[in-house]
C-alpha cells in the first residue's frame, strides 16, 4: 500500500509538472513562430504567382504543411494538403468557425488590422492560426486570409517520451520500495516477529522461549533480543527458586497442618461428647481453634477464632492452646479462665493480633459461658426456640485489664449448642441477613442430631457462598 500510494503521488507529481511545462513551451513556441512569420508574409503578395511560391516555402519552412487561402466571404481559392508538391487551386467554402475568426480580426470601419488569430490544441499539440494576406492580380478585390495547421511533431515525440519517462520513474520507485519492504522484513520485522513469539510463549509459561536469532549486538533490535534473553534467564532462574521455595513452604505447611490437627479433639472425643464438626481451613493451617476439657470435672468447651488466617492465625491458636493447658490447672472458674487466656496473649502478642473467643461450662442444668467478642452462638432448645449467648467482653490480647464477665443460662438435656466462625457469614454481602438466615434454617432442625444439625447448615452455605474469604469452623453439641 505503501508502494502504490507513492508511486501515485510522486509520477503524479512528475507528470503534471512536466506536462504543464511542455504545455507551456508549445504556447511559448506557437506565438514565436507566428510573430516571426507574421511581418514576412505581409511583404509577400498572394495575388502573384511569385509571392504564392515564396509564401509557400515560407510556410514549409516553418512546418506548416496545410493551409488554404480564402477571402473574407468565405470562398477557398488555393489549397495545400500534406503531402502535396505545391499549393493548387481550389474550391469550395472554408469552415464556418474559421470563417468567424476574419470577422474578429476586423475593425468596426471594416478595414483589416495587422493581427493575427491563433487557436492552439494541447490534445495534437497543433496550431491553428489565420492571418491576413496581401493580394493583387490573381484575387478579387477582397480581403484574403489564409487559415494554417502547424503540427509541432517534437512536441508531440516530448509528450509521449514524458509517458515513457513516468512510466520508468514509476517503475523504478516500486520496485525501489518492494526492495526496502524485503530488506526490512528480512533485517526488521523478521526479528520483531521472533521476539513478539518468544514473549507470546514466555507469557504462557514457556520458560525455555529465547529471541531465536543469532544476536550479535549490531544493532538495536539485536541488544533488545539480547536484553530479551538475559531477562527470560532472570525469569527462569527466579521462577525455579521461587517455584523451590514454594515446595519448601507447602510441604512445611502440610506438616503444620498435620501439627495442628493433633490439637484438636478426634473424632472418639466428639463422639463421646455428642458433638460434630464442620472445619474448613482458607489455607493449609486454620487461624480457628476449639478444644474439649474438663474444668473440675465438669464439662467445657474452648471455641475461638484468631485475627487473620494462615501461619500467622494459626501461630497465635498454638498459643491460645498452649495458654489454655496451664490456665485449666488453676483457674477457678470461666471467668478467670479467660483472664489468664487475656493476660498470656497480651503479654506474647506484641503486633495488633487478637482473638475472639468462648468459653462454655456445663454443671448440671446450667450453662456458665463467657464471650470474648465472639459471634454470638446459637442455643438450640428441644422446642425449637432459639436463644443467642451475648458478648460478656472485649476479644483477647488487645487491652491488659480485660474485664471479661461469666453468664449463666438454664439448659435442659437435648439441648444444643450451636457455635461457628465468622467465616461462615462474611462470605455474603450482607453478613447480618445470613446470621438472620442461619438461625432460620436451626429453627427447622428440632430432633435432629448435632452432625445433621451442621449438615442443613452448611449445604446453605456452600450454595449460597459468593467467595470465601476466611476459615470456617462449625461445633454442635448436644447437652448431655
């Protein structure tokens, strides 16, 4: 495209230069050759066989080949025809439109000027002129004109060497462009085409993809190629250690998955006291945490949810366990419990870590719980009716002097207790209609065992799930 449209501008170009100058030239020429010629035939007289012959070479002499001579009413009396060896006589009327130019060469009293008419035609390059004559004997009276044809051939040889000409220039700049478009897909856009490919592939995770020419540094296409190739070396170095490291860091986690599942109660233990569990780490360790014990033998239960998730949550759970243990050694009663789990965090969690947490104790008919800015959990009677346990203090390890309150509320064997993570209301977009929405669906669970307790739940949530952003942890248990 690029080719034609330049060939077409610049022979254009050309042409229409050249031609307005030869066009120019020949009007140039035409008027010359009339004004030489023009004083000469005035002195010769038409009319006499002497000055008939001088005009006659006179007007071979300056190619023109064809005239007639005629007077002003329009009546031809010689005619020379191209080819012919002299001027004869002739008859017959000469052309209106010739005719009309002797009227314009008149003056108003009808006397002839000394002037000229001349009608020039690019298209044959040709030269019509009609000039008045001098004439005696062998005319009448009349005025006499003399219409002529001069056919410039050089002109015309000029004009079509001017095609041939363009012709060749065109020629030439097409063929000119054709090259440059070789050279510069062979030398160019050949190694562009190569490096867009290797980018393409290295993109798509072809680690192996290099610029896949012979780089030599000779220009700037090759020190791109060859900044391309010592980049694709950094990426794959890079990405195989990173992909190391990440194997490092997965099989690391897949044991501390292994640790931290030991933690938790098996499955004999949630037999054993009615319960069931839905447990759903983000990630390979759980920021989640909930243990069965005994304080004083009686019944408890620990359920708690670390800030975050991941290693960092799932550290801090570690802790809250380990805390836990040497608490339940002395501790007389929940509220105590979560002081010393509050006191241990704070004094080990140095960064804006926290945990929220509950604590719930089973003596007899009575249920003592504490609520460390848990998501309030769900007390299931056999009737169907549905009371929430409310918060009793601030999550542990923010403030020192936590002052965390133990409540009591009246439980009848059958009873359930139903705690959970926010995990399993923060993956809609309204977390208050879905606590709202869990609660229904426990109102139709009356009779029911903990596990399809659980089940009914979580079928709701994994249908209704926009994207999960936390882990999720269900306990259900059953009031002995």
């Amino acid at each position: 495209m690029l080719t034609v449209l330049n060939v077409i501008l610049l022979t254009s170009m050309i042409f229409e230069n050249q031609l307005d100058m030869l066009r120019l030239n020949f009007r140039l020429q035409a008027d010359r050759l009339a004004v030489t010629v023009l004083p000469r035939l005035q002195r010769l007289d038409a009319g006499t066989l002497e000055g008939l012959g001088a005009l006659d070479r006179l007007l071979l002499e300056n190619h023109i080949l064809s005239y007639q001579i005629f007077d002003d009413a329009g009546d031809i009396a010689f005619n020379r025809s191209p080819g012919a060896p002299a001027v004869l006589r002739a008859e017959g009327k000469i052309d209106s439109g010739i005719l009309r130019k002797t009227y314009e060469l008149r003056s108003e009293r009808g006397s002839t000027r000394e002037d000229y008419s001349l009608d020039l035609r690019d298209e044959d390059y040709s030269a019509h002129y009609v000039i008045p004559l001098t004439s005696s004997m062998l005319l009448s009276q009349k005025p006499v004109y003399i219409s002529a044809i001069m056919k410039v051939t050089d002109f015309e040889a000029r004009y079509r060497q001017l095609f041939i000409q363009s012709g060749i220039a065109a020629g030439i700049v097409f063929f000119a462009h054709v090259l440059f478009a070789l050279l510069a897909a062979r030398f160019f856009f050949r190694r562009i085409g190569y490096l867009a490919a290797a980018s393409e592939r290295l993109a798509a995770g072809d680690l192996t993809a290099r610029a896949g020419w012979d780089v030599r540094g000779r220009d700037e296409l090759d020190l791109l190629g060859g900044t391309f190739n010592q980049m694709a070396d950094r990426v794959e170095s890079t990405i195989r250690t990173i992909s190391g490291l990440n194997a490092e860091i997965q099989n690391e986690l897949a044991i501390g998955k292994e640790v931290q599942e030991k933690f938790l109660p098996d499955a004999a233990k949630l037999a054993e006291w009615n319960a069931s569990v839905y447990y759903r780490p983000l990630r390979e360790v759980s920021g989640d945490v909930y243990s069965l014990f005994e304080l004083h033998g009686r019944r408890a239960v620990f359920f708690a949810d670390a800030s975050g998730h991941g290693v960092s949550a799932a550290l801090v759970t570690g802790l809250a366990l380990f805390a836990l243990e040497r608490g339940n050694e002395h501790a007389v009663d929940l509220e105590d419990l979560a002081v010393h789990l509050n006191s241990e965090l704070v004094s080990h969690l140095k960064t804006m870590f926290y945990m929220t947490a509950v604590i719930l104790l089973i003596e007899g008919n009575t249920l003592y719980y504490t609520n460390a800015g848990h998501p309030l959990p769900f007390l299931i009677h056999e009737d169907g009716s549905i009371e929430q346990l409310q918060t009793t203090g601030s999550p542990l390890g923010i403030l020192p002097q936590n002052e965390i309150e133990m409540k009591s509320v009246q439980v009848s064997t059958g009873d359930r207790i139903f705690l959970y993570t926010d995990g399993l209301v923060d993956a809609v977009a309204d977390p208050d209609a879905e606590v709202r929405a869990v609660m229904d669906v426990l109102k139709f669970t009356a009779g029911l065992s903990p596990e399809e307790t659980i089940a009914r739940v979580v079928e709701r949530f994994e249908a209704n799930a926009e994207e999960i952003r936390d882990d999720v942890t269900i306990l259900c248990m059953e009031i002995p």
